[in-house]
C-alpha cells in the first residue's frame, strides 16, 4: 500500500510538475540539492516556463525549475535554503564586450572626472602622489580638454609635482595622454621625434617644436606608456585583474565576451589569459570569460593570426576560459572623423573615414576564421563599416555556403536603414553599449553634429529596428570607453530604458520610439548574450540542466519606476554553482 502510494504521488509529481521528469532525465538526485531557492519572482527567460517560485541548483547544474511545493523534495539535511521573500531571480548577466583586463588599465590612479580647471587636476595628483610616495610612476584618468583652459596641458605643469618620475594621464575616452618631462625622456621622446601620423596621431609641440605635453592617439602614446613602466608585463595584469574582475559578481556579471585583453600590444594578450587560467586554478575566477584574439591590421595575411588563434584556442581552454573568436576593426570612431561612412561628416565634408578593412579584406578574414571554427566580432562605428562587413559576409556566405559560426557586429551608432534586415538574413549579431545610445558625456548631441540631424534621425541607434527585425542583440560596456563603475548591467539597462544617464540631467535623449523596454534589455544581457557566446545551451536562462549562473536582486525591476533601476543592489551571485557575492543578511 505505501509503495502504491508513492508510485501515485510520484505519478502526480511527474504530471503535474513536468521539469520533475526533465530532471529525471538529467540523472540528478532530487534528495540533496545545494541550494534551494524559494519564495522568489522567478524571471527565467524560458518560453516554455517565463516566471517561477523555486530554483534548486545541484553541483553546479540547475536541477527543478518550479512552484515552491515542488522544490520540497530538493531539500535535504545539506541543502542551503535561501527565502527570496519575494525577491527577483534572474539568470547571471553576460556582458556581451568588454576589455576587463586590458581596458581598465588605462582607469588607474589618479580620477580627474569632473575637475573644473587645471589647478583642481593637479591638486588631485599632489595629493595621490603625497599618499602614494613608494609608487615609482604615476598615472590617472578622465581629463578633458576644456579643464586645460588657456594652457592646453603641458609638461612642466606635472613636472612641479614631479621631476624624476614619470608621469601619464589618459583622458575621458583613453585616445590621448598628458605626459610630463620624465616620461618623455624615458621613452626617447624630444624635439626630433617624428609623428606617427601627421595630422591622425601626433604630439601638440612648444614653440621651438618640442613636444609640449599632449599625445594624440595611441601611436603617439603607447611607447610613452610602456616605457615609463606603468604599460606592460604580467605584473601589471596582474595588479588590473586583481582590482577589476572582483567587481564582477557585485555587478551581476556571471560570464563577458573579452574583445581584446591587451591594448596597446595586441598579440601580448596571451598573458592576460594565463593569469585568467591561474585565477581559475585558485578557484578565484568570478566569471566565465570567452576570448578574442585581437588585431588591427589590416595589411598583414589573415593566415598566421589564425594559426595564433588556433594555438590560444588549445592553450586558453578550461570550465571558464575559452578564446573561440578573432576581433578586428573595420574602423575607427565617429567622434574622431575616423568612423567609415556612406556619406562625408556633416561638420567636415572633405572626409568620409579612411580604414584598410575593406569588404575584400573582411571577406578573407571571415572566410579564414570560419574555415578554421572559429567566430568573427568585428569593431564597426560608421554605417559603411556595418555595410563593407555585411558585404563580406555574404560573399563569405555565397562561397562556403551555411556556416556555424557567427560573426558579430560591435558599437553600430549608425547604420543604414536598408542594412538592417540583411543582418536578419545574414545571422549576423549586433552588439551595442546602452549609455552611447543616450547623451553620455554629450554624445548626442556630438552626433548632431558631427553626423548632422537629418542622419542621426535616419541612422543613429536603431536599436529598436534591430530588435523588430529579430537580430539577435546584445550589450557590453566597453571598458575604457566608459568607466570601470559604469560596467554595472544595471546602470546600463536604466540608460537604456529611460533615455539617459543615471544622475544625470540631461535632455537630449532619443525620441521615445527608440527606447528599449526592460524585457528586451534583460534579454540583450542574458538569453541573446549566451548566444553570442554560443553557449545558449548551457547558460542565459533558467532552465533545468543549464549551468547555474544567477541572480538575486534587491527589487522587483518590473514593479519600480525605471530610474531605480540602476540604484539596485545586487544581493547575492552565484556563478557555476558557487556563490560569488553576498551582501551582508543574504
Ligand atoms: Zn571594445
């Protein structure tokens, strides 16, 4: 009679609750799950199954996805209980591009946001310099222009501070430095020196033609900055990811899409990897991370920067680490007039963009990248870079037929409205940074500008068009691009979904038809990022059998007013099965 008994209810169980019987399927034990989450507002991304009560997590697997009586069963005399009293549940964030490691190396030091004059920028470095006396170089962040005023930056405006050691501060957007004397000298640097790019990359320069304390672009600094020491080696790494990746998990971020670990020598990127394996190793990994080998060359034969990939692709492989794709950039950025475009600049009719990533050249690369396995993510800001990189891939796509891999396009400002629906019929992703499709710094507005009204009307930040499309988009914060403290998901979705930055008063905002709701913006940073990942069957949703990356969240993002949206905390993270952060009561 009881085994007649439990037969039944075990029937019941098995009718009424069907993930009872996918978890049969998975072989997992329904008497001793780790953890069981109760009393929640499951929100789990699965069609099937889209709210729930109850997570149980054996391992490091999702084992019932349910109501609370069916998640009873999962608890045993090990398992942690965790009462969500209502809370949100989500699946772990998938920050869809970023440079943790290597991005944040230029958003260290000294913070010079919102200094209103020069004096107020060096009044913040006498004083890091003061508290940080055994530091042999200094460097900081966040300048801009207009806090110069009449000076422009100069050298001995840093050398007052410091004489014998070398200075760098990088500005908002990283693409120039402020160096002082020091710095100049240890990288050889004087009155002779050449620029690298006349008119593209150079230094501004004192009456008598010596450098005067600005670089303009990378190839203007990069020497500089690894010659000062403050650039370079696996120490440095070593110091970033330290100070960065645990941020992660207090952000929500459970797995990222690394779209070049090392900026200023990309080939060096390895390194970044190695210290993310050992990281893994000391079990101190927060996240999953699936990597990029990076390049900007255009000229150079795709063959042996695939062969590189193929090598890394070996090497860099574990439970977290994985490099399954090749990154390159079709471009430049609109902001600096090297963005590609369809038409001239509005404010600069003579150009349209210059770049040596042609479609010809795109299509050798993708076609060497897929032939070898491997996936394509491509830097694309002007509407004809998205164009040139559409074009290759379907030729690429003409001539190797169907392909499992995917290529992603990244940043997308502007695109032509006729290219949206080939990204539909081409597979192609799209990925995007939600606070540069609102008025970040005065973006906006710059694109007025720059690109004139009637485009940014036309083109700028199709989100929406993208979506209604069924393009499958995804978001990342792009690191240096914007601050460590701004790759929070949650900060982003807010930007996203009421037009503008999180504290800020801003006014120009996109018309409302270009806003995004909650539900597509949580979609962007979980289900559409674990594809881009290609690791949609193992994580992005809540599901049973999918790996167990989750979240709990202090509210109810679908029952607050959207502008506390970014003033969330995150109460707990669990990635893998593991919890990562915990806020003190969770
Ligand atoms: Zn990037």
């Amino acid at each position: 009679m009881k085994t007649a008994l439990t037969i039944v209810s075990w029937l019941l169980c098995l009718l009424l609750n069907p993930s009872y019987g996918l978890a049969g399927e998975d072989g997992l034990d329904a008497s001793s799950a780790d953890y069981v989450f109760r009393n929640g507002k499951v929100y789990t991304l699965d069609e099937k199954q889209p709210w729930a009560e109850s997570v149980a997590v054996t391992g490091n697997q999702i084992a019932y996805v349910g109501e609370n009586g069916g998640s009873a069963k999962w608890v045993g005399p090990e398992t942690k209980v965790v009462d969500l009293k209502g809370r949100l549940l989500l699946p772990g964030f998938i920050d869809g591009h970023n440079h943790y490691v290597a991005g944040a190396a230029t958003k260290r030091g000294v913070n010079l946001t919102g200094s209103q004059n020069t004096e107020e920028m060096l009044q913040r470095i006498r004083d890091y310099v003061t508290a940080n006396p055994q530091k042999g170089a200094y460097m900081g962040f966040n300048w801009e222009f207009p806090m110069f005023g009449e000076t422009g930056g100069t050298r001995q405006e840093l050398d007052a501070i410091s004489r014998n050691k070398p200075m760098i501060f990088f500005n908002e957007d990283t693409h120039h430095v402020w160096f002082n004397t020091q710095a100049m000298k240890l990288a050889g640097i004087g009155k002779d020196t050449p620029d690298p790019v006349p008119g593209g990359s150079y230094f501004q320069r004192g009456p008598d033609g010596t450098p005067s304390g600005i670089a303009i672009e990378p190839d203007a600094w990069q020497h500089m900055a690894i010659a000062t020491g403050l650039f370079g080696g696996k120490e440095m790494l070593q110091d970033i990811v330290d100070e960065v990746l645990p941020l992660m998990p207090k952000l929500g971020i459970t797995a990222y899409h690394d779209m070049g670990i090392w900026a200023p020598d990309m080939p060096k990127g390895y390194l970044g990897f190695e210290l993310l394996l050992d990281m893994e190793k000391a079990g101190k990994l927060p996240c999953r991370v699936v990597g990029n080998y990076a390049t900007r060359d255009g000229k150079a034969s795709p063959d042996e920067h695939i062969q590189a990939l193929k090598e890394w692709n070996v090497r860099y492989r574990s439970d977290l680490v994985q490099v399954t794709g090749i990154k390159v950039w079709a471009d430049g950025v609109f902001l600096a007039h090297t963005g590609v475009q369809i038409e001239p600049y509005a404010d600069q009719p003579d150009t349209q963009g210059e770049s040596d990533w042609t479609s010809d050249v795109l299509a050798r690369w993708i076609e060497a990248a897929y032939s070898a396995g491997f996936d394509v993510n491509i830097h694309t800001d002007g509407d004809l870079a998205a164009r040139r990189s559409l074009d290759a891939v379907e030729r690429v796509a003409q001539k190797l037929g169907p392909s499992a891999r995917l290529t992603t396009l990244h940043h997308l400002p502007t695109i032509h409205p006729d290219d949206i629906p080939r990204f539909a019929a081409l597979g192609v992703g799209a990925n995007m940074t939600p606070v540069w499709l609102v008025d970040y710094k005065g973006q906006y507005g710059e694109a007025n500008r720059i690109l004139g009204k009637e485009k940014v009307e036309k083109e700028y930040g199709l989100l929406i068009p993208l979506l209604e499309a069924g393009v499958n988009v995804t978001f990342g914060s792009d690191i240096p691009g914007t601050d460590v403290a701004e790759a929070a998901p949650l900060f982003q979705i807010q930007a996203a979904v009421t037009g503008r930055v999180p504290g800020s008063a801003t006014t120009a905002m996109p018309p409302a038809n270009r806003l995004p709701s909650l539900r597509q913006m949580i979609n962007g940073y979980t289900l559409a990022g674990a594809r881009q990942l290609r690791m949609a069957d193992r994580i992005g949703s809540i599901e049973v059998g999918k790996l167990a990356d989750l979240i709990v969240l202090e509210k109810n993002l679908f029952d607050i007013p959207p502008d506390e949206i970014a003033a969330t905390q995150v109460l707990l993270t669990m990635m893998n099965g593991k919890v990562r952060h915990r806020e003190a009561g969770w």
